[in-house]
C-alpha cells in the first residue's frame, strides 16, 4: 500500500485554474480538514495565505507535496 499526500488528490484541481483565490481555497480546505498535526496545519495555513501570485501559490503548494516525499527545497 502507498501512502500519499493529501495534496495529490487536489493536483488536477489547481492544475485546472489560475484564480489563486480558487486554488488556495481548494488548499485550505483540504489541509484544514485533514489529520496532519495542528502545529504544522497552522503553519501551512498561515503561509498559503500571505502568498500573493499565482507563482508563488502554486510553488508552495507543490513544494509541500515535495517536502512530505523527502524533496522539498527550503524556503
């Protein structure tokens, strides 16, 4: 069995738009209601939020799918 991030599920849905509004309403509805620890939701949801393009929303998004395989670069 393989184990993935709950951001998978959302990829063709972010792929699909770029109203960053759209997408960081998918995010934030997703991660809030997942089982990942309240610390780092928080922390997820904080971030999603100061983003400001599309760029920056979409990078950061798949920069945690990255991270949760082992490949995240920091920020």
């Amino acid at each position: 069995m393989e184990i993935k991030s709950i951001l998978n599920q959302i990829v063709g849905e972010i792929n699909n738009t770029e109203d960053i509004e759209v997408i960081k309403n998918i995010f934030v509805k997703r991660v809030s209601e997942s089982k990942i620890n309240e610390k780092d939701k928080r922390k997820m949801l904080n971030i999603i939020r100061l983003q400001d393009t599309y760029k920056k929303v979409i990078s950061y998004i798949y920069n945690c799918l990255l991270k949760y395989e082992g490949c995240g670069v920091c920020r």
